[in-house]
C-alpha cells in the first residue's frame, strides 16, 4: 500500500459522522453543547431559555430559534477528541421539521438516540428511529435525566424492544434515580462515575472489582447498594450479551445512563461511542458501492441547502457528505447532474454559524459550498472520467396542506423565487393541481413549518403570503399506467409534485384504504418514486 493510500485510510478511520435524534425537550442541544464542550470547540454551554434568553444555544442560529427557543433546522458541527475527528449533525427534534432531519440522516454513519427517562420513547423518537432502521445504521441510546424522579431503567429498556423492536445492552446502570441518584456503575470498565457533592457539579470515577465491591456499598449505602446487586445479577442472567456485530446492523442499541445537563455519564458515553461507533460507510451509487477506504476519486452529494444564513449577504449554503478521496480547497469537480465542471474555491466547516475556511477534508466530513443557485438536493459531485451518481436522497410524505396565494400581486417574481428556494432546501413541498386552473398547494410534516415558512417569506423576500388550510392529511405518490383522475374526487384529490409525478392527498385512512383497493395494479408510495 503505498504512502497516500495509507494517509486516507487513517483520515477515515479517526473520523466519527452522527446524528443525535430525539423528541423535543428531551435535552438534544444540552447533549450537542456539552460534547462540543469536551472536544474543545467552545468554553460556554448557552441554554435556550426561550424568548428572551440573552445567551442562545450554540447550534440554533436562525433569529426565529431565537426567538422561540428550540432547533429549527439541522445544524453540522466539528471537533477534535483524543484522535479522532468528530462530525455532529445535530437535527431538529421539534416534529415539524422531520423532513429536513430525515435527508440528514442519511449522511450520517451513526445516530445518538436520546430519550428522556421520565417520559421513555416518545412520537418524534419513534419516526426517526425506524428512518434510522431502515437504513440500518447504528444507534446508540443515551437516557437523559437520570437526576430526576423518572421511570424505571427496566421500564425503559423494554420499551426499547416493545415500541421500537430493538434489543438492548446497557454499558453501564445507575445507581439510584430522581434525588436519590448518586452515581452509574460501568459495566464494561468495572468502574464507578459518581457525583462528588450535593449540587451535582463535580464528578469522580472510581475504579472497582466489581458491582459487589464493599467500596459500591460504602457509597450507595445499604438500600441502594441491594437494589443494585439485584438489578445487575439479573442483567447478567437475563439481559442481552453485547454482540458489536448486532450493533454495527442496528440490530443491538448500547444503552448509557446519566444527565447531560449536568455533564454526567456524557464523557463516559462519548468515549465509548467512538470506540464502537463505525467510521465512515460505503455509498451506493450509479457505479457501485463507493468505499472511502479504496476509492482515490474524490465523491461526495448535496444532503442540504439552506438559504440566507447570513442575512446580511442574502447568502446560500449547499451541505456536502464527502464520500469517497481527498477534497482540497480550489480543486476543480464534476457537477454530474448539469455536466459541467465547477471550481469548489469557499468551502467551508461549521461549529452552527460561524465558520471556518477549509483546506482540506476526508470521507465523512461535512462541508459547506457556495451555491449561487446551482445545487439541488441529492446533486453528486465526483473527480475522474466515470460520472458517479448516488443514490437519489427520499422525499418523504407530508402531513399538512395548505393553498397559498400572496397578498400583493406585485410581488409574484419575489414569491415564486422564494417558494423555490424554500423547496430546495426542503422546508416546504409544492404541488400543482392537475384539473383547471394551476393552483400551488404546499405539504409540510407539522404546522410550525408553516409558521416558519411565513415568517421567512416575510423576512428574506418581502412577501406576505395566505395559506388556506386544506382537510388532507396523507399524501402517496401513485404508480399507475392507466390511472383514472375520476376515481380521486371523494375525500382526496391527485396533483403533481415538482417532477410531474402523480400524488394523492386523501382526507382520512379510510379514502385511501378505499382508493387503494380500486386501483390493486396501482402503487401507492410513502415517499418519491
């Protein structure tokens, strides 16, 4: 193996691509800031406290995350931690911004699943969890809020298996819960992380025998100390073997206790999770699987394009997952889709927005291009003669529907480029009816999306728009060679997305159980063909 050969394989191999998954207010951006905090990227955690909270978190950096406190879009952030090189992509947990989150998981290795261990797996987990399943990515789980009066670790685990269909290992077990929570025994390391005072703010980790060590009694007492003899003796008689295998298909999720608002159990996770974490994957592609590991060429594809994150240029960023070959700074590439050549010379790295002005980068990592208008979601970009095309990235099915029409028609040019780079980056699907007058009808996953749809077609383009809500709730793209418009006009109604492909939207599950059995030639998709 010759010297340039060896040089990627050790790039590949320090560098760890992960989304961090969860239900609102489970504690996801406290996660993000106290990870980012051990690798260095910054010396002060913010917490979203809301309206007007004068510190804000470090990856929510659009002004309306600001004003209402939570993540709004996905945000990519880097670091450094003893030798490897760390990718975060830190998605919106808020329900209504699934299908921004959904396209970036899947320019993730991994994904850190965090759930709140007072409320266990909740809706928004459950969605992004089977996204993660289908893939067959790696999950790893982090039970947050431990520190508080919460479910039992049991309750939890079976959970897991019950609502989501995964087993689990737990890599370590808390010892107590809610006020009585003193500390986790590592089942791996034989080692104790406990909190040293009452107010929680120092850790120390004692090394021990075993969980039946006298020092384990010493600190968690008589009562705490039988519970957890009893829970762990059952754990080794009833509970799983860890099998790295299972966990690299997804098939076992390692489980860790702790707090992250309290910076408990986070190191101990995170030092684990590179270690078993895989490195960057192989991706499909027009020309077969593209393993970063033997593929010199550089590849890589468009996950995400966001609009005006500096207000103050009206700038475009295009997110690249680099999968294949060196990238360096000016270097010239193929944009398969149009043919041509461009010339890759601002690319950038983000700890949220601020940035970086990269020289160089490796598989996994996430940069950020220019885009003056070129890139498109799932656009590939690839070195040499063979054109590499990847796997197209799935649009995935709304939920709500509204018409849209603007208040001043003097606006139409302003409102029709920005419902197109709103499109682009994912906030919003449009759809055309197919029957009379063309009238846009816009699909979103949950209503704040809306919101935000509104108050940025206001802020970045000057428009006031009306949305009229519609009664459909399912939308299915359907595959059918001799298909009847005639048999959508009760309860449903058939419109084209952007790609003229036929969609249904129907009102409730009965007209499209009903539809579908009219039509048994026709498909019915949950995402784009």
């Amino acid at each position: 193996m010759n010297q340039t050969a060896t040089h990627m394989q050790n790039e590949v191999q320090k560098r760890r691509t992960f989304a961090i998954i969860s239900h609102p207010d489970a504690g996801k951006t406290t996660l993000t800031e106290k990870l980012l905090l051990f690798g260095g990227a910054i010396r002060l955690a913010g917490t979203v406290k809301g309206r007007k909270a004068s510190r804000h978190a470090t990856s929510d950096w659009m002004e309306i995350e600001k004003q209402r406190g939570i993540s709004v879009t996905s945000s990519v952030m880097q670091f450094d931690y003893v030798g490897h090189r760390v990718n975060i992509l830190d998605t919106p947990g808020h329900q209504d911004f699934s299908e921004d989150t959904y396209r970036t998981l899947t320019a993730a290795d991994s994904a850190v699943m965090l759930i709140d261990s007072a409320k266990g797996v909740e809706a928004q987990t459950k969605k992004l969890f089977q996204v993660c399943s289908k893939r067959g990515i790696p999950i790893f789980t982090f039970m947050n809020k431990m520190d508080r009066e919460g479910r039992d670790p049991f309750d939890l685990m079976e959970e897991l298996e019950q609502v989501l269909g995964i087993r689990s290992y737990p890599m370590n077990w808390p010892i107590g819960s809610g006020k009585q929570f003193c500390g986790v025994y590592d089942r791996v390391r034989n080692q104790l992380e406990l909190f040293q005072n009452g107010d929680h703010d120092q850790i120390v980790v004692r090394k021990v025998s075993g969980y039946d060590d006298p020092l384990v009694r010493e600190i968690a007492g008589d009562y705490l100390y039988e519970q957890l003899q009893e829970q762990l003796q059952l754990l080794d008689v009833a509970g799983d073997e860890f099998d790295l295998e299972k966990v690299r298909k997804g098939e076992l999720t390692p489980v860790f206790f702790g707090s992250a608002i309290n910076n408990f159990g986070v190191q101990t996770f995170l030092e684990n999770f590179l270690e078993l974490a895989p490195q960057p994957q192989p991706r499909n592609s027009s020309q077969g699987e593209i393993d970063p590991t033997t593929f010199e060429k550089f590849s890589g594809y468009i996950f995400k394009i966001q609009a005006n994150m500096n207000p103050a240029h009206r700038d475009r960023i295009a997110f690249l997952r680099i999968c294949s070959g060196k990238f360096e700074r000016g270097m010239s590439v193929k944009h398969v889709r149009v043919g041509k050549d461009i010339k890759l010379s601002q690319p950038q790295q983000f700890l949220a927005q601020e940035r970086d002005i990269v020289e160089e980068a490796f598989p996994g990592d996430i940069i950020g291009l220019f885009d003056p208008g070129i890139f498109r979601i799932g656009d590939s970009l690839s070195q040499g003669a063979q054109d590499i095309v990847f796997d197209e990235l799935p649009t995935f099915s709304p939920e709500m529907f509204s018409k849209v029409s603007i208040k001043n028609a003097l606006k139409q040019k302003q409102f029709l480029k920005g419902i197109d780079q709103l499109t682009e980056e994912g906030t919003i699907q449009v759809f055309h009816t197919t029957s009379g007058f063309d009238e846009l009808i816009l699909g979103v996953v949950g209503q704040l999306q809306f919101e935000v749809m509104e108050y940025r077609m206001r802020a970045e383009y000057g428009v006031d728009i009306l949305l009229h809500r519609l009664p459909f709730q399912f939308a299915r793209w359907v595959i059918d060679d001799k298909l009847d418009p005639a048999k959508f006009r009760i309860n449903s109604q058939l419109v084209k997305d952007k790609k003229d492909n036929y969609v249904a939207l129907f009102e409730n599950e009965y007209a499209m159980r009903s539809a579908m059995e009219k039509m048994p030639q026709a498909k019915f998709l949950e995402t784009a063909p």
